[in-house]
C-alpha cells in the first residue's frame, strides 16, 4: 500500500482500531469534530474503501466499515515514509533527533536499548 493516509483518515482509522467494526454514524460521532458534517465522513470512509484502508460490508442497509490496515503496519508505513522525506532514510538521526527533542524519559532509553538488542540478537541468529 504506497498510498498515505491524510491526517482525518488516520483519525477514522483510530476510531476503527478502538471500536472495531463500526456504521459511518459510529465513526462520525466517535470523531466528535465539529468542522466534518456526517456527508463528509461518509465520503472519506467510501474513499478509504477505494484506497484499501477499509473494508465494507454492506449486506445490511447500513454500511458496516472495519480497519483492513493494522494501526503497527500504519505507523510502520509512516515512518518508512517521514524518515526517506526528511531523513534521507537514515534511522539514526530519525532516532536522535526524536531523543534530543522530546527529552526521552529513562523508560524510554531503556525501551529503546532493549530494542537494539533485541535486533543484534536477531541479526546473529540469522547469520
């Protein structure tokens, strides 16, 4: 899927993730923003149909639509796409930079050092 999601169909994706399966009144509500009316939600989740982002099941009157992407495979996506953009595909200064900005807590330096053994302890396995 090379088609990335704009900002309002990752907000329907999460009210998917969170709700499962839900009517486009559901999603509509869910997203409690004032500035879409309920065509516009209508709209998007059709559009995201057509993209692959949804599924639809419309044996009942109702439209039922789901998540057909996971949120991990989302967020992989869009950090594959922001790290090529901005950071010539670099991870490490994609990392640093998010490390330096944010003031990482020391659960996250940890979080982030187990993660790096845990890729070493793939990459030996697998040689």
């Amino acid at each position: 899927m090379a088609v990335k999601p704009t900002d309002t169909e990752v907000a329907i994706l999460d009210v998917l993730w969170e709700r499962g399966p839900s009517t486009v009144r559901e999603v509509h509500e869910a997203l409690d923003r004032t500035d879409l009316r309920y065509t516009t939600t209508l709209k998007q989740l059709q559009m995201m149909f057509e993209k692959g982002f949804v599924s639809r099941d419309d044996s009942n009157r109702t439209h039922v639509y789901a998540a057909k992407i996971s949120r991990a495979r989302m967020e992989e996506m869009l950090v594959e796409s922001f790290m090529r953009g901005i950071f010539g595909g670099s991870a490490m200064r994609l990392v640093t930079r998010a490390l330096s900005v944010t003031g990482a807590s020391e659960q996250e330096r940890r979080a982030v050092e187990e993660l790096i053994a845990e890729i070493d302890e793939a990459k030996d396995a697998a040689d």
